[in-house]
C-alpha cells in the first residue's frame, strides 16, 4: 500500500466509524476549519457535499478536499 493509500484509508475526514446513528454519523468524523469565509465545514458522505456547519452552503465535491479520495468509493 502506498503512503497515499494509507492516507486515503485513513482520512478521518471522509470516513466515519459508524459508532453514531445520528446525523453526524453521515459527515466525515472532524469538521474542515478555517475554509475562505467559513468557520468549519463537513463532509456530507451520502451526498458527496462540502456543507457548511450552519448547513446554509454545501457545494458538490467528487473527491475528499482533505486526502484526495474519490467520494463514494468504499465508505
């Protein structure tokens, strides 16, 4: 496995452990901080979205801004 590989697989940003059955438990495990005007955003996994913690912006995304994951592979 490659270092990318590894960072792919384990990118806590775009994976979640299924631990909890809430709404949260649908977006990456950590919020992205600090993203233009932004205070923190997430990403929807079962929409393939970046959203915004106050849910008002969310933009497609087609892989993980953080690792580089294709989005919907192996979730």
């Amino acid at each position: 496995m490659t270092e990318l590989e590894k960072k792919q697989a384990n990118c806590p940003f775009c994976h979640y452990d299924g631990s909890r059955m809430d709404n949260e438990s649908l977006w990456g495990g950590k919020l992205i901080q600090g993203i233009d005007d932004f205070d923190a955003m997430a990403i929807n996994l079962s929409k393939c979205q970046l959203v915004s913690t106050n849910a008002l912006h969310a933009f497609s995304v087609k892989n993980c801004p953080m690792c580089g994951r294709k989005l919907g592979e192996d979730e």
